[in-house]
C-alpha cells in the first residue's frame, strides 16, 4: 500500500449518508475504548459503541457526529462506518442537545412499532388458534 495523507471517508446510516469525503484523521469509540486512525492506518474491523465520532477532513474543521452502535471497516485509504443511527453537531455541546431530542423521538417510535408488532403477532397467535380447533367447538 502507497503512503498517502488522505483517507475517504463514508459515514452511513440505514437510508442515507451522513458524511462523504477525503479526511486526514478520524476519532472513534470501541467497546475497549478510543482509538484515531490516520491515512496509512493498518487495515482492520471494529464494532462501535454509542458515542462520539470525529473526522478531520482535508480542507476544513473538525466534524462532530453523534452516532449509535455499528461497524467500521479500514481498508486501504477508505474508512467505511455503517451506524443505526447518527446525527451530525456543530460543535459538542450542541451535539449533545440535538443527540437528546433525535434519539429520544426515535425510541419513542421504535416502542411504539415493537407494541405494534407485538399486538399484530398475538393476535395471528389468536387466528391459528381458532383454526386447530374441531368444527363443533368453535
């Protein structure tokens, strides 16, 4: 592998990408702690935990992500991060704001889809039921 001073980085959640481009550092969390991956980084697979991801790019400040757990990848010069869910913040503190609204919207969703699921489940539960049962009982 070449020496290189720029990585391209692919920051993706399920339906869109969150951030595209050539960065010359990167900051993110394992469940065994931080680690930075610079350009010429060993290649390697890590599972992320919830937390906060930094990527330096090229030409331009620091970029602040929120993100949920996921995956990233580092092969050659390309960092491909795959997360749940990610919200990208100005700086820290308005990160933490917009973290706390967003995610706490979307739990509220994912409860109430999961009540749903289950209502629907009991009562396919409830129609196989009635089906096993004799003619004359029911």
């Amino acid at each position: 592998m070449s020496m290189a001073d720029q990585m391209q980085v692919y920051v993706r959640l399920p339906a869109r990408i969150l951030f595209e481009g050539p960065a010359t550092r990167l900051v993110a969390t394992a469940a065994n702690g931080s680690f930075g991956i610079l350009p010429n980084h060993i290649d390697f697979v890590t599972a992320l935990v919830p937390s906060v991801l930094l990527v330096t790019p090229l030409d331009a400040p620091e970029q602040v992500f929120g993100i949920d757990e996921g995956l990233l990848l580092k092969k050659g010069h390309t960092v491909e991060i795959a997360v749940r869910r990610g919200v990208h913040g100005a700086d820290l503190e308005s990160l933490r704001e917009t973290v706390g609204e967003r995610f706490a919207g979307m739990e509220d969703e994912e409860r109430a889809s999961r009540a749903a699921l289950s209502r629907l489940e009991a009562d396919m539960v409830r129609r196989f039921a009635t089906l096993r049962r004799p003619h004359h009982e029911q």
